[in-house]
C-alpha cells in the first residue's frame, strides 16, 4: 500500500492536462506518493499523450463516461492508499500544496477529508467559486463558501486563513482517509456530478468524522472545465441532486418541513429564469423535480441504507438560515455578514 495516491480524473482535458501536469508530477510524486489519471472514456488523445509524454503516470482506463461520481468510485477501486486525493484536471497547484493537507490527516484520525484554500486561476487573488474556503449548507440545502455566497465571490485577504472544521470539501481538491471513503460507500452515482461530494460528507458527519479546512495549502482552479457554470445540463444536476441531498441525509424531523419549502424556493428560481428570458434553465428545473419524483422508490431505499450505516441523526453544521433570503432580501453578500448559526452543534 502506497501512503497516497493522488487521482485525476479526466475526461476529455488533454489541454488542462497539457497545461498543468508537469507541474503536478513535480510538486506531487515523491517515494510516498504516486499520481493516478483514470480516464472516462475521452477521445481526445489524451491517453496517447500521457503514456508517451508521462511514464511516470499510472494510468486508470474506465472504457466510458461514468460521471465524477461514478468515474471516481471505479478508479479507487483500483488505488491501494491509505490516503487518496481527488484532484481536478483544471487545478494549478503550488509548491508544497500536499504536505499540509496529509500532515493533517496524520494528526486527526477523527477527520474524513479536509481541503485546501481553493483560489481562483484566472483571478488569482479572489476566491474560486467550487470550494473557496471551505463548504456549508443552509437549512434548505443550498451551498455556500466561506468565501464564495451564491454568485458573489470574495477577494482573499487573509480574512479565511485559519483552519477550521466546515460541513463539506470541494471534489476539485479533496484529501480523504481511505477508510472513511470505504466506510461511508463513497460517492452516490447516481448524482452523476455536483454536490456528491456534500452528499458524503453528510455521510462522514453522520458516522462520527470531521471534515475541516486546512489553509496552509493553497491551489489555484479554472472552474467549469468540464461543464461551464452556465449549462442548463450543470442546472439540472444541481436542482436535481440538491433534493437527492435532502432526501437521503435530512433528520425525519425535519425532512417534510424543508423539502417542502425546498421546493417553493425552486419554483421562484425557475420563476427568476423565465423572468431572464433563460427558458432552457426553467425547463432544467422542471425536468429535476420530475426525475425526482421518478427515482423516489430508489431514493426511499437509499435513505434507509443512509440510516443504517450513518447511526447519528444530527443535521451538524448546517446552516440554520436561508441562503436566499439572506443574500437577496438582506443583501448580505460575505460569510462572515451571516453572523453564523448552526441548526445543531
């Protein structure tokens, strides 16, 4: 067993991978550590140019597109790690950016997965919307950054520079114990991409683990390499699976209560669409709560598995506001303006 094995998957990135590969192999592999890409199905010549170009690179061949989610739990079936590390393909990192994020997991057997400060590429002084300085939710299920509320991104002035305990670690660079990860079943698939990795971390709360932020190491992320902010594909997924979300982790106190209002809180979004004239976007919202409905015999036996193999009920660290309400009618824009209050502590 190898002590980390850092895993990149890709899908059709050969020119992220050509942009920033050299510089993960030189920050990255060493005796203890050694770097994975598993690639769903790309066509783009991109693992030609890794086995000709990059020897030093295992390569994990998943013959299709499986998703992030899937993709993932198919390749770290065949990773022996005591740690694996989710990297994207469209992450820059810096010089040391590991060492701190493995130090930490040595030192807290009691932490799942932890994070580093995730700063936007293009805009390298601000935050970057995928994780920033660590993920919450509020109380309806919507997710929101230390750093990063809703669309409004902070500049990174020092002001999250303290390691913390957060609610989830962003999948674009995520540190995980491998015995958690098995533990808690990894990622659902069926979310396909987006939010999988707040869906398990639920699942690390609920078992007794922490999931924490850990600043001291720092990357740099492109963001929307895959799918771009804007698709009505990456709408879908994240109206669709955010109800996958509630469903399957929220306590059976407040499950009814929050879906319901959950879904009124779509039903204005989708309103807000058509108002934009963004009707592909409306018809997203539409077709997640229709395949919501559809998988609920499935959802059903997916929340009794949760139940089963997470005992603790807790909704810890969930955010005991609405996001919505805070930034659209309170005009509250930052983390720290939210004046912090869990549902549970």
């Amino acid at each position: 067993m190898v002590k980390t094995a850092v895993v990149i998957l890709n899908w059709n990135g050969i020119e992220y991978l050509k942009l920033f590969l050299d510089k993960v192999i030189s920050y990255t592999v060493n005796d203890d550590t050694i770097l994975y890409v598993a690639d769903n199905g790309s066509v783009d010549g991109s693992v030609e140019w890794i086995s000709v170009s990059h020897k030093e690179v295992k390569i994990i061949r998943l013959g299709k597109n499986h998703g992030f989610a899937g993709g993932y739990n198919l390749a770290l079936e065949q990773v022996d790690a005591q740690y694996y590390v989710l990297l994207n393909s469209d992450i820059e990192v810096t010089k040391g950016w590991l060492h701190p994020l493995i130090n930490y997991l040595d030192n807290n057997r009691d932490v799942a997965s932890c994070q580093p400060k995730i700063l936007s590429y293009g805009k390298r002084d601000h935050f970057e919307y995928a994780g920033a300085a660590g993920g919450f939710i509020d109380r309806y299920g919507y997710p929101l950054c230390r750093g990063r509320i809703l669309t409004c991104i902070e500049k990174d002035t020092g002001q999250y520079d303290n390691t913390t305990d957060i609610f989830w670690s962003t999948g674009a660079c995520m540190a995980v114990r491998a015995e958690a990860w098995k533990k808690c079943g990894g990622f659902d698939a069926d979310f396909f991409a987006h939010m999988e990795e707040i869906d398990l971390c639920w699942r690390f709360h609920r078992s007794g683990y922490r999931v924490s932020y850990v600043p001291q190491s720092s990357v740099y992320h492109v963001g929307g390499g895959t799918l771009p902010y804007d698709s009505p594909f990456k709408t879908y997924l994240n109206f669709r699976n955010s109800l996958f979300l509630l469903y399957k982790n929220l306590p059976d106190k407040m499950i009814k209560r929050i879906l319901f209002i959950r879904k009124i809180l779509d039903g204005i979004a989708a309103l807000f669409f058509m108002l934009k004239g963004q009707f592909r976007s409306v018809g997203s919202v539409w077709k997640a709560h229709k395949d919501y409905y559809r998988e609920m015999d499935h959802l059903k036996e997916k929340r009794k598995i949760v139940k089963e193999l997470c005992r603790k009920e807790n909704a810890e660290m969930i955010l005991n506001k609405s996001i919505v309400f805070e930034f659209y009618i309170k005009r509250h824009r930052t983390y720290a303006e939210l004046k912090t209050k869990f549902l549970f502590s």
